[in-house]
C-alpha cells in the first residue's frame, strides 16, 4: 500500500512539474553591498559586480542615472531605457532543469515630462565568451507584465542570438 502511495505521489508531482517547465529563484538587488569593478570619473560611470544565483554573477553599471544590467559577463552594450532609471529589489532568475536560462528584472523609471512608471528587462545569460543580452522590454504598467516577461524568457532566451535577433518591446515600455 505504501508504495502504491508514493508511486501516486511522484506521479502527481511529475504530471505538476513536466520535465523542461521553467520555475522561477529570486536574489535580491543592492548594489551598494557589491565590490566596484570599474569606475570612470568623466560620465560618472559605476559597475558593480553582484552576487547572483548558481555562481552567476550580476553586472550592473550606472551612468548618468541609468542603469544597465547584465548576467554572467558584461556584454558590453549599453541596454538601458533613454530614462533615468533605477533598479528593482529582486531579480528573478527563469530556470530549467534547475539551471539559469535567463534574468528578469525591473527599473524603476523616473524623470522627463513623463510620470513615474517601471519597465521588466528580460534578459539572456552571459557565459566566457558569449555574453547574454537584452530579449525584451516589458511595460510595467500593463497588467500582466510579469506574466509576459516569464513567457517572453521562457520562449526566446536560451535560443536568442545577441546582435542578430530582434529585441521585443511590450506597451510603451521606454
């Protein structure tokens, strides 16, 4: 009986879990408990290099109140929205198989004619040699926003391709 139980059980948690479905981790955001990285005076630019999830680490640079982050390695590009910006309490790493595939994470926008709003990065991961890059740009004022950023992470980042695939952009995210 008791095996039958279990057998039921795993069953159940299985059929809940298909294998290759994508589940969230969140880390928090604070990048002023991150060792500066590099720092250049004219521009006033700041990188930090921030714990992450799984031994990927988080880059996150500021310059002219803006910020851009990158997971993994710096890419080098500057993707960030034209607005002062500041960054979010968390970031959510999207997973599969119990490993990273990508970030999201949210900035908080300020400044400009405009009010107050946010937008979700959705971000692929970076590794030696091949860094992550922006997937797409999320209103964070639509209703669903995270819903769209998981289902835009989970369909387009582990098979984006930096400088060749075209970014999204959802609602007037910028």
């Amino acid at each position: 009986m008791k095996t039958f139980l279990l057998t039921g059980v795993a069953a159940a948690l299985a059929a809940a879990a298909p294998a290759g479905r994508a589940t969230s981790v969140y880390t928090p955001l604070d990048e002023s408990g991150c060792p500066e990285i590099a720092r250049v005076e004219e521009g006033s630019s700041v990188t930090w290099r921030c714990r992450g999830h799984a031994g990927i680490p988080l880059i996150v640079t500021v310059s002219d109140d803006r910020f851009d982050i990158d997971a993994g390695e710096d890419n080098g590009e500057w993707e960030s929205p034209g607005r002062f910006s500041a960054t979010g309490p968390r970031v959510e790493w999207r997973m599969r198989r119990g490993r990273p595939f990508a970030i999201i994470y949210r900035l908080r926008l300020t400044g400009g004619e405009q009010r107050e709003s946010s937008v979700l990065g959705v971000e692929s991961i970076g590794r030696p040699g091949h860094p992550g890059c922006l997937v797409a740009w999320v209103d964070g004022r639509l209703p669903n926003a995270n819903a769209i950023a998981r289902a835009r992470a989970d369909a387009r980042a582990a098979t984006f391709r930096c400088g060749i695939d075209e970014q999204e952009q959802h609602g007037a995210a910028q």
